[in-house]
C-alpha cells in the first residue's frame, strides 16, 4: 500500500506464484526497486512473511 500524508494512495501485490522459481526472486525484487523508484517512499515496510519450509527460501527473503 501506498500511503501521502497518511492518506491511503495505491496498493498492489506481486504474484509470481507461475514463474520458475530459479528467477522468480530476482524477478520479485526487481518490482520491488521498481516502485521504491517510482513512489520514492520516506519508509518500506514487508509484511511478516509466512513460515517457509525451505531454508533456502528463507535465506532468500532475508537478502531483500
């Protein structure tokens, strides 16, 4: 969600959930410096993410 002045502005998810996987955290963090870039926000916050399964997909989400 995009929030000006505490007003609520915009909001939007990133699915990836059809895209291999060997690109879809380079693709994932991608969007990301994306709309950092375009909204220019003061503050991100990601919310908590779910439990993983596997390591190395946790250690993924880490390096974001």
């Amino acid at each position: 969600a995009v929030f000006n002045d505490g007003g609520y502005c915009a909001h939007g998810a990133i699915d990836l959930h059809r895209m291999k996987s060997d690109v879809r955290f380079d693709k994932m963090c991608e969007l990301i410096r994306g709309k950092i870039d375009e909204v220019h926000p003061d503050l991100v916050i990601i919310e908590d993410v779910m439990l993983m399964r596997s390591p190395q997909a946790m250690k993924l989400l880490a390096q974001i």
